[in-house]
C-alpha cells in the first residue's frame, strides 16, 4: 500500500537536515526545467568559471560576500 502524503512528511521530518532537501530538488526537478534553461545555466557556469580560471573576475569568499550584503541592508 503506498504511502500517504502525511506519513511522508511525517517521516522526512525525522530524516537529518542535510538529506530533507533532496527528495525535495528531485520532485521539483522536473516542475522546473526545460531543456533550454538547463543548457543556459550550464554555459552561464561555465562562462563563470572561465572567468574565475583566466583571472577576469576574482571570487570572494563567503564571509566577504555576507559582509557586504549586511553593509547594503543596513545590517
């Protein structure tokens, strides 16, 4: 007999917090993407990375990030 809605949140919420997210991405998957998006953010990843690799652009590390966030919402 299946499982019922209720007994599947019931029992993910149970589960570790790392893992709760991922039947979450795999069911919405597909709600999601199209082909075309999919293959757009690829070639945004990879034009990103080219970036970082060649020198262009220089990545910042996450406190950094949150730092200037923090400065620009007053916070």
């Amino acid at each position: 007999m299946p499982l019922t809605l209720e007994q599947i949140v019931e029992g993910a919420r149970n589960w570790p917090p790392e893992k709760v997210g991922e039947p979450v991405d795999r069911l919405t998957e597909e709600l999601h993407a199209t082909p075309d998006i999919e293959e757009a953010w690829k070639q945004e990843a990879g034009r990103r990375l080219a970036e970082i690799e060649n020198g262009t652009v220089q990545a910042l590390d996450g406190e950094e990030v949150s730092a200037r966030i923090g400065r620009i919402v007053g916070r």
